[in-house]
C-alpha cells in the first residue's frame, strides 16, 4: 500500500512539530549518544538510551504540554544502515494533546529560530551610515555663523534714525543679509512693512533669524518671504509688491514712473511670463522645486548690475511688453482689457483657424474663468497666447497646443482629433487657390516628423523630444506659417535651428515687431509734423503785415496770400513715409487730420483723448482712446 500522502497544512504542522522536537535538549543529547554508539560500533537500543537519558527526558502530562514516559517507551531500534536519518516519534494522542497556547507559543519560537538561521542580523553601524539626502528648504550649510550675520544686520540698523528702516534703506539690508538688492521690498514687508511706513530692527531680526533657521537657500528663502502666512508656494497676487518697487527704483524704468496707469499692465505682463517659464506645473502655484530649476532668481539678481533692463529678455524686458499689449490693443476694439472669440480671430491676418480659436475659448489653456461663462479671454491670458503662439519649441508652448489638440484629454493625439483641425486648413488653402495635401498624406508626413514611441498615437513626450514640434502644430491650425514651412528648404530650417540657439524664437519675433513698431511711430511723426505744416499761412516778406496765430477755421485775413486749394491738398508721398499703424499717436492734445492706417488710404480721425504707453527714454507714445471711424 503506498504511503499516504500528507496535505500541505499537515506537512506543515509535522514540519513544525520536528523542528521543535529537534531543538530540544534532550532530544539533541539523546541523538549525540546514538550517533557516538554508531561510531563505535554498538548497537542502538531505544529502551538503553531512554534508560539512559532516563532522569534527562521530561515528562509530558496533560497538563504542562510535555510528552509521557508511554511515548517515549515506544519508540522503536533504529537501523544500523541508516544512520542520518533521525528517529520519529508519533504524533500526540488525545491524552498527550498539545494545547493551543502552548502550541502557538512553540511555533513563534521555531519561526525565530529558522529565521535567525536564515537571515544575518543588520547591525546598527550600518543603518546609521545611511546620511540624509532629502532637504525640501535646502541643504543646511557647514559652517554658518548666524550671530555673525545678525551683528552685521544690527550695525546697518544702527545708522537708521530710532534704529528703524524705511523702504529706501533695505537696499543696504538686503546687502547685509546676503541677498540681492531687489528683495528689499519682500523683505520690509515680511518684518511688517505692511503696516507702518519703517521696520524697527528687533522686528526684522527676528523674523530674519527665523528664516535663516527654516530656510537655507535662496529659494526656500524667497518663498517664505513673499509667500502669505502658511503657505510654502507662491501664487500670482505675491509678486505684485516685488514687481512694484521693481518698477519704482529701477533705473531702466524711470520713464515709466509717470505714466502710473500702465503699471498693472507691465506688472501683470512680468507675473505671466514668470509663471509661463516657472510653474511647470500648471497648478497657479510655484514651489521652491519649480523655482529651483528656473533661471527667476538669476535674473533678479541681475535686475542691480544691468541698467538696461530690456536685456534681461527672459522676464522683465520692457521692449517684450510693449510689443505685447501693442498686440493686445489691436484686437481689443472696445478696449475694456478683454477679447472675444472675434476679435483674437483677427490676430496676423487670420492665421489661427476657428476651430483653434474655439478650442483656446473653451478653457482648456486659460486660468480667467470668464473665458468659459462669457467669452471673453483676459490680457493676462493673452500673454501665454501670444509667446505660445510665436515660439512652439519651449517645453511651456509645447504643452499649450497639446492641450488645445488633445480634445477628449487622453493624453494621446488621436489621427481623428488631427483630421478635425485639418479639415479646416484644407479649406482655408482651397481659399488661396492652393491645392491642399491628402490628410493621408500629410499625417505619413507628420508620423515621420514626430517619430511616436507607439505607431499611430502621439503623446507630449514624443513631440517634446521632436526637434520640429512648430513644424507640427502650424500643419493643423495656422496656414500663413505652414505655407512658409513649405516655400523653406528642409536643410536650411535644420540650419537655421541649429545657429539659432542664442536667440529664442519669441525673442526673435519681438525684437523684429519692436523694431517695426518704432519705425512706423517714427514716420506718424514725421507725417504729423510735416502734415502740421501745410496748415501754416506762407507770408511773404513784402505782405508779412500780420503774423499773429489765428484758429484753423477762422476768416483768412486779406493781408494772408494762403491757397486753400493748396491747403486742403492730401499729403504727397514725401510726406507720407510709411503706413501709419492704427491707435499709435503721438499727439497730447485732442486732434482733427487724417492718420494713415493702412496702404488703402488715409482714415479719418475725430476729436478724441487719448493717453500714451511710454515706449523707452524718448517717451514713444501709443493711443488708447482715440475714436476711429
């Protein structure tokens, strides 16, 4: 009869009930004695070696869980031939039953033990050799002297009057805490500036003190002070303070301070382009992560050692706003400060298609929720628009058209999805006279451009490692730069890109929009001041009998040989030296005269106030009210 086979839980038990007997004294002497028999060739008797280990073996009742003498007695001769094999013993019967406690408590003692056999112990000395690698709020530095700086800090109070500082003097505490100069401003307002007009310096050393202990970079540090109470991030709101001394003492910005109006304008167009290149996010808040990896500080850093500061382009440039908000006003027909669908269709000619437009309006890339219950899309919103729009190989402008593509939000470019926004290109081509390509064609075309990890689905990541990620969205929603793609020789784009690394693309676009605002600004002054002169009467020197200024539409005087003929003449082409651009007026008074805005003709100008953007240290102006019709 073959011998039965046990299931794994009683193999398991019996396991466990042989390893405890194994480990038991007796037993262990008990198998000595045997073994030291075999060796000297004698015989093993179970009876001799329970005679023996007779006042060694314990007794096992019922009651303390032990085995009996009658299961001992039983056991049966060992084979001499088999010598490794160790004796068996019997299971326990009813009367030698094993009880629950003491058998749970056996089988955690035979656990351990089989597992000390089988591990090695971890000793302390290793554990503790492990340093800290994680510092959130920076990694702390080895040998600062906080005391030191703090003295340093009361020796520059102590040249304040009543030892207290006011906004003008924290540039030289920011100095003496080791910062750079433009924190002046988060710094007065973290030790209460807020709420008096000077700090006193008890109250800016200990909040100072505080920080220092907290925070131990720069990041960690700028975020605590311009950071709202509890919070460990910075929101868009924060900025607005720093920005507002920026603009008040920096010496590239003198010629902004009197026009106070555009000062949200440009402190609103820095907050944006700030949170375009910093939060990558796109949760609204940056945190000291985020702000670790950009390249904000650095520039603000430099904001004390560059006067111009149109060359830090990255964020502050003056030159990048102008062209901005120029844009904006452009579109902006009401100018309330908010566009609608129809109004941003206009931008460069209608080169973004309907449905691109839709789908910027339906609140995919924008933070304003008035865009989703009016319609309407803020300027601060404009800004993202704008730079995403002239600039598609930043990681920022890559995600903006990924989003406004992606319709179902999957997160993979579906070939559906890209013939949705096809179409309409094809149509808009069919307008030109231009036979389009076959969508099937064109996305063979596209899939080779982009290379996709997986065939047929494009995700973010295959576009952000794609060197033409431009190349790509122009296909599907602007026609005006995908035709100039295709007029462009392959070789000479992969050219262009690869000497083009010093200047961005945006910086390209606003230094050429800059350029061309300037020029024509230049010529409406030019024109206005030659147009301005035909109005004046021409005396001769025999008939300059009355020269006093007369109002424009006052009677001729009979002693003024003036032709009104000559008077009322349009303007030669001398005169006129480019076309005008609309709304850009020089002009501080209200005016009446014809203003060129297009290569169609003049348009007609009626009384209307105007105010002026300040366009650098020449005062350039630009016209926000004037009535056109």
């Amino acid at each position: 009869m073959p011998a039965q086979v046990l299931e794994p839980v009683v193999r398991m038990k019996v396991d466990e009930l042989f390893l405890n007997w194994l480990s038991e004294p007796s037993t262990q002497g008990m198998l000595k004695d045997y073994l030291r028999r075999i060796k000297n060739g004698e015989g093993i008797d179970a009876s001799v070696g329970l005679g023996n280990e007779k006042d060694k073996a314990p007794v096992l009742s019922e009651n303390n869980n032990t085995l009996s003498k009658k299961s001992l007695a039983d056991r049966t001769l060992l084979p001499a031939s088999a010598p490794s094999s160790p004796p068996s013993t019997a299971l326990p019967t009813g009367n030698g039953r094993v009880g629950p406690n003491s058998r749970a408590l056996r089988r955690s003692i035979s656990t351990k033990r089989a597992q000390v056999r089988k591990e090695e112990p971890i000793t302390p000395a290793l554990s503790e050799s492990i340093p800290k690698f994680y510092f959130p709020r920076g990694r702390p530095p080895a040998n600062f002297n906080i005391d030191t700086l703090i003295s340093r800090i009361e020796k520059i109070f102590s040249q304040f009057p009543h030892e207290r500082a006011t906004i003008e003097d924290m540039g030289r505490v920011a100095k003496a805490c080791e910062c750079p100069l433009y924190w002046k401003a988060p710094l007065f307002l973290s030790a209460g500036g807020d709420r008096t007009t000077s700090v006193s310096v008890h109250k800016f050393i200990a909040m100072w003190r505080k920080t220092l202990q907290s925070c131990h970079d720069d990041a960690s540090k700028f975020v605590h002070i311009l950071a709202k109470p509890g919070c460990d991030y910075l929101e868009q709101e924060d900025f607005i303070p720093f920005l507002q001394d920026v603009v008040n003492s920096h010496t590239g910005l003198t010629f902004l301070k009197e026009a106070s109006e555009f000062h949200s304008r440009y402190i609103t167009t820095v907050v944006q382009r700030i949170f375009y290149h910093v939060n990558r996010s796109w949760t609204g808040r940056i945190t000291c992560s985020e702000l670790r990896k950009s390249s904000f500080l650095q520039n603000v850093a430099l904001l004390e050692e560059v006067e111009d500061i149109n060359q830090l382009t990255e964020y502050f440039s003056y030159e990048h706003f102008y062209v901005i908000y120029c844009k904006f006003w452009e579109l902006d027909t009401d100018h309330d400060l908010y566009i609608d669908q129809r109004d941003l269709v206009q931008h460069n000619d209608q080169a973004i298609s309907q449905k691109m437009i839709e789908r910027i309006f339906s609140g995919t890339v924008t933070r304003d929720k008035r865009v989703m219950k009016e319609g309407q899309m803020s300027y601060a919103d404009f800004v993202w628009f704008l730079i995403s729009e002239e600039d598609k190989k930043t990681p920022t402008s890559i995600e903006y058209w990924f989003r406004c593509l992606d319709l179902d939000g999957d997160g993979v470019l579906s070939m559906y999805e890209l013939e949705y926004f096809y179409e309409e290109q094809c149509q808009r081509l069919e307008a030109k006279a231009i036979e389009p390509l076959p969508f099937e064609d064109c996305l063979c075309q596209m899939l080779d451009l982009v290379k996709p990890k997986v065939e047929g689905k494009i995700t973010l990541r295959d576009l952000k490692k794609c060197k033409m990620s431009h190349i790509f969205f122009d296909t599907f929603f602007n026609v005006e730069k995908y035709l100039d793609h295709e007029q462009k020789d392959p070789l000479s784009v992969i050219r262009d890109d690869g000497e083009g690394q010093d200047m961005s693309d945006w910086e390209r676009y606003a230094a050429e929009e800059y350029d061309l605002l300037v020029a024509e600004e230049t010529a409406n002054e030019q024109y206005r001041d030659g147009y301005e002169n035909a109005f004046e009467p021409h005396v001769s020197s025999e008939q300059s009998l009355h020269t006093d200024k007369r109002h424009l539409f006052a009677i001729p005087s009979p002693h003024c040989s003036l032709d009104l003929d000559e008077l009322f003449a349009p303007p030669t082409q001398q005169e006129v030296l480019t076309e005008g651009r609309k709304g850009h007026l020089t002009d501080t008074q209200p005016w009446c005269g014809f203003h060129t805005t297009s290569t169609d003709g003049p348009q007609r100008h009626c009384y209307g106030e105007q105010t002026f953007v300040p366009r650098g240290a020449e005062q350039r102006s630009l016209a926000t009210n004037a009535l056109l019709f």
